[in-house]
C-alpha cells in the first residue's frame, strides 16, 4: 500500500486494483431517489367540426323567431313591470336576473354544440335616443341572434341573445 509523502507507482496501482481498493470508494455518490410512476394523462382530441352535417336537425332556435322574441318579452315584464321609476340599484340586479333567465329559457331547447351570450341593457326613459351596437365574427349559416325592446314610461331595455354554433 501506499505510504504518506511516496509516489505512486504502477506496479502499486496494479497491485490495488488486484486487492480491490479503488480512489472513488472515498467519495460515495449516493444515486438520485426513484421517482414514483405516474400513468400519462390520456389526451383527447376536438372534434373540429365546423359545420352542421346535413341531416342534423337544425335548431329551434332559428325555427320559432316570434316565439322565442315572445318569452324574452314574457320574461322583461314580469322583471321590469312592477317598477314605477328608475333605480340604478334595482335595475342593475334586474338585469342580471333578465340575463340569467333568458340564457336558461334558450337552454331548454337542447340545441347541441350552441352556446349562448345573452346582453341586457336597462335605462331611464327621457325621450333621449338610445341605439345598443355590437360586433363579432358571424357565420350566417350556423348562428343567430334576437333583440327585443321593451319600453315603460320611465324605463326602457334592449335584451339581445347571440345563439353561436361551437365548432
């Protein structure tokens, strides 16, 4: 074996080797710990289907104009027709509650892949001209929309439902 302050021979070198005495054996490198197993994640695909195939009912929605436009206005009177003048306050929680119910009515027609967007705008009425606008990307072909007006003596609203064909 070697001694302190002796060079390093071969023939010492061969000899450790021989005994089984190796320089890493003073370092221990301990390996990394086992990571536990986690089953990959199935990966579902879209179906992309960007339009209606040709025998699939088309929905009510579109089919019944006068009678959808009916309910929304079933629904704006029976929210707005008990009040007698404009309250910021109430009228805001009306419209939310226009919103919610009209977007629930238009649920209930079971139209598959058609997502609705509903927007409700309730003011006072002081003879002042009011006109509500909106854009987007439209497919003329698979998506609608209905606007209905409702006027009192000192309120006025606009509630428009967009039915929009999910591809």
């Amino acid at each position: 074996m070697r001694k302190h302050g002796m060079k390093y021979n071969l023939s010492e070198r061969s000899r450790d080797r021989d005994v089984g005495i190796r320089v890493c054996d003073v370092m221990q490198v301990q390996p990394p710990p086992p990571e536990k197993y986690e089953k990959p994640k199935k990966e579902y695909q879209n179906t992309f289907k960007l339009k209606k195939e040709k025998n699939q009912f088309s929905c009510p929605f579109s089919i019944h104009k006068t009678k959808v436009e009916n309910w929304i206005l079933d629904i704006i009177k029976a929210n707005l027709g008990e009040l007698a003048e404009y309250k910021a306050e109430v009228c805001d929680k009306a419209a939310c509650a226009i919103s919610d119910q009209v977007k629930q009515k238009a649920k209930e027609l079971k139209c598959e892949r058609t997502r609705y967007v509903v927007f409700c705008v309730i003011g006072q009425n002081k003879r002042q001209a009011v006109r509500c606008a909106g854009r987007a990307i439209w497919d003329e072909e698979t998506d609608t929309s209905f606007t209905v007006h409702y006027m009192h003596k000192n309120i006025f609203a606009y509630c428009t439902i967009y039915a929009v064909y999910l591809e």
